[in-house]
C-alpha cells in the first residue's frame, strides 16, 4: 500500500483511521497483536520497533526474551472488523543487539525470507510462487470440554444429513460426501463465502474461485491467486484471519482442523509450485513426463525424499493425521502422477502452458504454519534439484493408478506417509540438513520446534476418548 511513515499517516488522516495494528505470528502459526493510536506512528516505530515479550511466542526463554516487532508497511491495510477505524500491519521480528538489532533467524518471516534469498544464491531460480486452495468447514455451532470427568465435543449446521428429521428443517440438508460444488438452495453458505472474498480481495488477496467441497455438512474451499513465497505466508494469515472473522460475523463459526468430522471428508491445504528465473518458468519441457522439465521433476524427488520429515511441518497436528487416511481423496503414498488425487504430488492435466506448467503438493493442512511449511517446501524442492533427485529412478512413480486400491504386496513395495504426528517427528529427527541448508531452518529451530510437538503429540495420547469408552468400558 504505501512505503513511507508520511504516507501512512495522510491514508489514515484521509480514512479516518484512530489506531494501527501489529499482527505478529508465534511459533505455532496463531496471529496476536498490539496496538498503537494512530498518531503515535512515527519514523521510531520502523526503525526500532516496538517491544516485546518473545517467550509468549514460544521463541525464547524468559531470562532472554525481550525482542522488537518492525512493521511492514507496505502490509498495511484497512481491518474491516473493528469498531474504530484501523489500519492493520504484520511485520518482522528483531534481538536487541549492538550497534543495530537484527533479524531474528528463528521468527517464521524470517524463515522464508532466508529461504528467499537462499534459493537466490544457488542460482537455481530467483522467485518460487505459490497457490494455496483453502479447504475449511463451517458450522452454525461448535463447543468442546476436556475435564478430568468429562471429554466432549458438538459441531452442528443446519445443512447436515443428521437434522433431516428436525421438525423445522426445510429438507435441503446435504448428504456425506455429498456437497461438491452443491447449487442453492442446499449452499446455504454462499453469501458468506462470497463475503470472504470480497473482503480478501480489499486486503490484496486474490481470489481465483470459491465452492461448496466434497464434505455435506459445511466444507468450503477458496483458492487464492499465487504469489511469491513470504508474500504469500502473509496472505495465508490474511485468509484465515478473514474466513474465521467473516463467519463469526454472519453468526457462525469456521475452522481449518484437518479433520474435525468422522468419516467425512477432511480439509487440506494444497499447495501449487511453481519456479522462476529471469522471468521465464522452470517446470515446462515440452518433451519430459506430462510436459515437466528435468527441473520439475528434480525438486519433486526432493519433495518426494523428504515427504515424511517434512510432514512434522506442514501436518504438525494430531488431527492432521486423522485426514491422511485412505478413501477421502487425502495422499497416503509417496508418489507423483498426473492428474491423481491419490498421489501426494498430482500435475494438473489442464495447466498446459509453460507458465502454467506445474505441480500441487497435498498433504500440506492449514494447522500448520504457512512460514515454516512453504519454505520447508522449498528447500526440499532445492535439495532435490542440488542432488538430482529422479522421482522415477527412485521408485516414486509415475503412479498412474488409484493408489487407494493397492493391493497386499503393492502396499510393501509403495512408500507410505507417516501415520502419526510421532512418526513425522522420527522422521524429521533423523532427516533436516535439507532445511538448515544455507542458515534457513536454525538448528535451535528445529529441536525446538520438535520439543514441543513431541510434548503436545504425549498430551494428546493421554486424554481418554469417548471413542475409548465405547470399545473398551465394558471389557
């Protein structure tokens, strides 16, 4: 929007706006913010920043956590949830240090704009865009409890199979597995999802389509415009922040939980690639397997390699591994094939030009957070390009075939993802000099990062289900 103190001040005289907001991200991908009056924003604020605590972030430890958020500018636009006019900005994350601050590695911006410029420096590509589709459910009504005695949770729409028999029903409710670009009346949230875009489309965020998805009771998707890599982490946070604001204001509720209905569809977060180097595209070649380049097909054995460690980034939740099962158009198997939905990485039978030549990655679910996941995207993508990674010399594919329907010895020989948030995390563990490449991913990062989700993946499996006390009560 604007680049300089003087402009921001004119666009809020100009705009009425009193109070300007910081949006900062922790470490596991939720926004929080602080805000300033509007005349308070000065020259000071971009240089130094302002203030704050870093161990509530889960970035420091408390005898050394004071840190500074620097705003962005050019991030800054118009919130349209607040009462009082205000002006929203994310930014970066700053230690104190002598005689200037500097960039703090481990701050999730300051990951991907490292991988930016690592990927640069290899001389590889100079720009890696990406395209997110969001997959979300939303619900009328959501509540949950976790006590000693008590373990419950209700999500309820009024557009669901199961209130078919409620007296005051209309009988439009959508069947399972029923609502793949459902029509009116049975989209009930239409209107809504048109409100989402028009408010993504005034805070930058380009919208190609919206639709009603695959699972009945409230599954939606957007699919946004691609844009290069931190551009994009940014307007990951837009979007959800938007989504959820949006349908809280229309009295509903939305969530990005992977899976968050049993046996229905879950919701991912696929990812398309693209690369680019002195404007011209990497991935096409008229003759290689569905029109890719040897590039292409090099960064997704990267990808390929590197599918289980990475999945303790872009699948860092418990619930992400209650989608990555079969019969629900989730990945389960390490392959690549074109057009399949089954395979991990599918290439787009329809993106015939060499600008739109590319691929989607799509075990990736919007738990995660979009900083970490597109640059550990990335340097998968680059290390299998460094190494020359074959995804067919090494057994990945192509699979042109329903990898759902594997048979006993095909289910032997066919890598699988791993099955759990534990199993991610071995893998990660074992396999992540890929992302410290280059001063990416700090290794303080990584054993921090794998901390905390090993104690919340044991958390997790302490908590007795009701699902439990069906099986096993009477036993």
């Amino acid at each position: 929007m604007a680049k300089t103190v003087q402009e921001i001040l004119a666009f809020c005289q100009e705009n009425g706006v009193r109070m300007i907001d910081f949006k900062t991200v922790d470490l596991q991908g939720r926004w929080h913010h602080i805000t300033i009056p509007a005349e308070r924003f000065c020259e000071d604020t971009l240089r130094h920043g302002i203030g704050f605590d870093g161990s509530n972030f889960g970035y420091a430890s408390v005898e050394k956590s004071d840190m500074v958020f620097v705003p962005d500018p050019d991030s800054a636009c118009l919130d349209p949830f607040t009462a009082v006019p205000t002006l929203s900005m994310t930014g970066d994350v700053q230690v104190i240090d002598l005689p200037e601050n500097r960039r703090f590695d481990q701050y999730a911006r300051s990951v991907t704009q490292r991988a930016e410029e690592y990927m640069r420096e290899s001389g590889i590509a100079d720009k890696m865009v990406v395209g997110p589709e969001f997959e979300f459910y939303v619900f009328d009504r959501a509540s949950f409890e976790t006590a000693p005695n008590h373990a419950s949770f209700q999500v309820d729409t009024a557009q669901a199979e199961w209130n078919t028999g409620d007296p005051a029903g209309k009988g439009y409710q959508m069947g399972r597995h029923d609502g793949y670009h459902a029509a009116l009346p049975q989209d009930i949230t239409f209107d809504l999802r048109n409100e989402i875009c028009l408010r993504m489309a005034d805070w930058g965020v380009a919208v190609k389509y919206h639709h009603h998805e695959v699972g009945g009771p409230g599954q939606l998707e957007v699919e946004v415009e691609p844009e290069s890599l931190t551009e994009m982490a940014d307007k990951t946070m837009v979007a959800k922040y938007l989504i959820k604001n949006c349908a809280a204001r229309a009295g509903k509720t939305a969530t990005f939980m992977p899976k968050p209905i049993y046996g229905e569809a879950g919701s991912g977060m696929h990812v398309h690639i693209w690369l680019w180097k002195d404007g011209e595209p990497l991935f096409y070649d008229p003759n290689g397997y569905s029109s890719l380049s040897d590039t292409a097909l090099y960064f997704i054995g990267g990808l390929l390699k590197h599918a289980a460690s990475l999945c303790a980034i872009t699948n860092p939740s418990t619930n992400s591994f209650k989608r990555l099962v079969p019969g629900f158009e989730a990945p389960v198997t390490i392959g690549y094939a074109t057009a399949n939905r089954s395979s991990i990485i599918r290439i787009p039978a329809y993106a015939k030009t060499p600008a739109q030549k590319r691929f989607e990655l799509r075990n990736p679910d919007a738990t995660c957070n979009p900083y970490y996941a597109y640059a550990a995207i990335l340097m998968a993508g680059l290390d299998g390009i460094q190494n020359r990674i074959d995804p067919h010399a090494s057994g990945w594919g192509p699979y042109d075939f329903n990898l759902f329907q594997l048979s006993e010895e095909d289910k032997k020989r066919i890598q699988a993802l791993p099955k759990s948030l534990g199993e991610a995390l071995d893998a990660l563990e074992q396999d992540h000099a890929y992302l410290t490449a280059g001063g990416v991913f700090p290794e303080q990062l990584i054993q921090n990062w794998i901390k905390l989700k090993r104690a919340e993946d044991e958390e997790m499996a302490r908590i007795p289900s009701p699902a439990e006390f069906k099986r096993y009560y009477t036993l």
